[in-house]
C-alpha cells in the first residue's frame, strides 16, 4: 500500500497532544475506578464500572485512529468498540450484571484501562521530547536576533563569556558567534525534522498496536517510516 509519510508539523501535533490526551484519559480512568470500588456496596459502583471500562477502550481506539490520521500510516485499527456498543436500546435488552461480566471478560478491556494510565507518562515523556528539540533548534537560529534585542534593551553580551566562543579565534565579534549559531541551527534542521517524525512513529505505533492486540495486524502492517 502505497502510503505517505508523516509530516513534521502532524507529527509535531500528535507528540503535544499526547500529554493534555495521557492526563485525560489517566484521570477519568483512576478516578473511575477508584469510585467504582468504593460505591460497589451502594451498588451505583456497577454501573460506574461498566461506564468506566467502555469508555477506556473507546478512547484506545480513538487514540489508535488519531494516530493513524496525523501520522497518514496505513488502516490497522481494529475497532474494538462499536458504536452499537453506545446504543442505550441495545442495553436495554440486557441486565446490568450480564453487560458487565461482557465488558470484564473481555481483554480489551483491560488493555485500555492500561493504556489510559500508561499513556500519561508516555504524554510527558513525547511532549518533553518536541518542545526540547524544537526549541534548541528555534533558539540557535534566532541566536542574532536575541542577541541584538539583549544588547539593545538592557546592554547584556549573551555571548560574551561564552563557552563555545573560547573556542573560537579572539577576533571573532559577539554578532558573529551568533551568526555561527544560526548556521549550526541550519545545519541541525533536517536532524529536527527527523527525530520528530521518528519519535511520533514511535509513539503513534505504540496507541496502534495495542489497540488492536488480539490479532495482532498492526504488527502485519508496520507504519511507514519518516
């Protein structure tokens, strides 16, 4: 299947989402169940538990397309909620007990409880890793222009006892090593571009793949690399 690869400003989306999507889903999730347990005796913790469990695996499955949809990767998502699934009258042909002996006997349940949890520290460690690239990158190649600014408005030389200026011949100005730092951010741009859309693959495979663990498809089709 002929596919296109991620672009870097979807991918650079996907890893920014994750974290303000991990602290969602980590939410709703341990504060569901949390709930679910401590109100069983009041017997509204079941039904608590059966919203709690459908709703984990819905947004596994909603995390799985979106990651399929930025990152452009072939369809491997098998969705394991149907919307039938949300139906109230097709629940309401069935006893509560019974929808829920469903939902804990199934796997995917337990695999998107999971999920939402480990997606929390996945979110952070994905958006770390895009604001620290980026910004190293954005910040040498705006290097003169901080530089100017800096000396203009409060008379400081931010390269003045610079390191990697000692390492230069003495002759060289401030303006200059900024300059240099400008061509190293040049230098270092397809490099950002890179280890962005590698990093989202990365973490896009990891929402595809346990999306869908029982047949494991999302292995058969790996997504395409940047």
């Amino acid at each position: 299947m002929n596919t296109q690869k991620p672009g870097f400003i979807g991918a650079f989306y996907y890893l920014l989402y994750l974290l303000p999507a991990g602290i969602i889903g980590f939410t709703l999730t341990i504060v569901g169940v949390v709930l679910c347990i401590g109100l069983m005796p009041l017997f509204v913790g079941f039904p608590l538990m059966l919203v709690t469990t459908r709703l984990a695996k819905h947004m596994t499955v909603l995390d799985a397309r979106l990651a399929e949809r930025l990152l452009q990767s072939p369809s491997t998502v098998e969705a394991s909620v149907r919307s039938d699934d949300f139906d109230p009258g097709r629940h309401g042909r069935r006893g509560l007990f019974a929808q829920l002996a469903t939902e804990l006997s199934d796997p995917a349940t337990y695999v998107g409880l999971l999920f939402q949890i480990v997606k929390f520290p996945l979110g952070i460690i994905s958006f770390t890793l895009a604001v620290t690239i980026v910004a190293v990158n954005l910040g040498l190649l705006v290097s003169p222009l901080v530089y100017t600014v800096l000396l203009q408005s409060i008379g400081i030389d931010i390269f003045e006892n610079e390191l990697f200026a000692r390492l230069l011949p003495s002759d060289f100005s401030s303006f200059q090593i900024s300059l240099i730092y400008t061509g190293i951010g040049l230098l270092l741009l397809p490099v950002t571009n890179k280890l962005i859309r590698l990093s989202a693959l990365f973490f896009g495979r990891i929402a595809v793949e346990i999306s869908n663990p029982a047949d494991g498809r999302a292995a058969e089709v790996p997504l395409q690399r940047a």
